[in-house]
C-alpha cells in the first residue's frame, strides 16, 4: 500500500469524524463536521444530502480543505489535513458505506429516507501528517491523485558556513551538523522560521 493510502485509511478508520471547510457563495469559510466512510487508491469518500447548504457549496466550489483529529491531548494527538478537489458520484457506493458505517442506518433507517444522500469522491489532494505525541514532532506530507506535494518551509542554502547559531535556536533540535551545509531535517521541522532569523549569512530560504 502505498504511503497515501495508509494515512487516507487512518482518516476513515482511526478518525473518521473530520472538520471540513468548504466556501460559501460569498467566497467566505465555512466549517462542519463530516464523516469519512471510504478509502481506496482512488481517494476519499464521504456523503451528504442534497438539500444541504454544505451539497451546494460543494457543487458551486469543488475546492476543499480537512482535517481530522486523534488523541486525548494536544501532547498526545496527530492530525492529518488535506487540501483537494471533489466530484459528486452519486450513489454507487452508497450500500458499501452503510454496510461499513453501521451507525448511519440509525441516521437515514431506510431506503426512503436513503434517496436525499449522494456519495462525493475527493480524487486529488495534498496533505499532511502531523504527530505531536512523539518527540521531535514528526510531519510528513502526501499527495493522490494529479496533486503534487508543494515543498514548503525552510532550506539550508550553500550560504552556510556551518557557526551553529541556528541549532542554538532550534526549538526541536533538528539540524543536522554533520556536513556544511548544515540541513533541516524538514520531518521534525516546526516551521517557526528561528533559524532563518538568526542566520547572519541570510543563508536560509524560506519556500
Ligand atoms: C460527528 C458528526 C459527523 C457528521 N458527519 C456528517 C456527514 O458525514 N455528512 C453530512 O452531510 N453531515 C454530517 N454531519 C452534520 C453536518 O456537520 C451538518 O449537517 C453541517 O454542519 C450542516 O451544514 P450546512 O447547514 O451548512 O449544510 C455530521 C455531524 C457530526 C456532529
């Protein structure tokens, strides 16, 4: 299984509930919470009714943005976040979520009451992982789909000439020392932007 689909299978099965913003006619944010009923290679899936304001906002802005949550604490918890692009598929897989997702026949009983839902698809996104239970933080981004993953946050240049004022500051002590360059390792990384602050060379970039 490739790495995207574990994490796309964490949101489903070990989080399930995410929050998920989608854009309202006015171009403004709106949250709500959404249940992740599906994974395969081909993305996410989740349903909603039709006469929902959240169903027209995706029809009218297809763009979205989630996140999901697990953990008792901040200090115990890791997210996973995806930024993407949906499509209505109707209701071909409605009978395999509700066959996975037991609960929802306590929510819709029957096939009646069934009609109003329709199933969305998230075919591409990119998103991240982040674990704030283990120590450094561990983050990690993914991609599925025609999405590619944008390199962000900050790049130790040829400029350095390895003096170690930006270890001094590291909040998580992710510089690795060994060569100079000295390198961010970018998967405990923050992205608090210390280290660039501090560097007297200006040989920290940020992307
Ligand atoms: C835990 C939880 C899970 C939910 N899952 C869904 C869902 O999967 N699909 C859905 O349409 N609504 C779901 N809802 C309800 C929506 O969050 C709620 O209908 C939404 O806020 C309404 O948005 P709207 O009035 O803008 O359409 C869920 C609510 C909760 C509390």
């Amino acid at each position: 299984m490739e790495k995207y689909e574990e994490y796309l299978h964490m949101l489903v099965d070990e989080i399930h509930s995410t929050i998920f913003a989608t854009v309202d006619s006015s171009g403004n944010p709106v949250t709500c919470a959404i249940d992740m009923m599906l994974a395969d290679e081909n993305g996410l899936y989740f349903l909603t009714a039709k006469g929902k304001s959240f169903y027209d906002r995706l029809i009218s802005h297809p763009a979205i943005s989630l996140t999901g949550l697990k953990g008792k604490d901040t200090m115990s918890s890791k997210s996973i976040t995806i930024y993407g692009n949906v499509r209505e598929i109707g209701s071909s897989l409605l009978s395999e979520i509700f066959t996975k997702n037991q609960y929802m026949a306590e929510i819709y009983p029957d096939e009646e009451s069934r009609a109003a839902l329709t199933v969305f698809q998230i075919y591409e996104g990119e998103g991240e992982f982040f674990d704030l239970s283990v120590k450094p933080i561990f983050r990690e981004k993914f991609s599925f789909g025609n999405a590619m993953i944008k390199e962000t946050g900050y790049f130790i240049t040829d400029g350095c000439d390895g003096c170690g004022l930006c270890c001094s500051v590291c909040p998580q002590k992710c510089i690795d020392t060994s060569h100079i360059p000295f390198k961010i390792e970018q998967e405990h990384c923050l992205h608090c932007g210390r280290c660039a602050d501090i560097c007297d060379q200006q040989a920290i970039e940020r992307r």
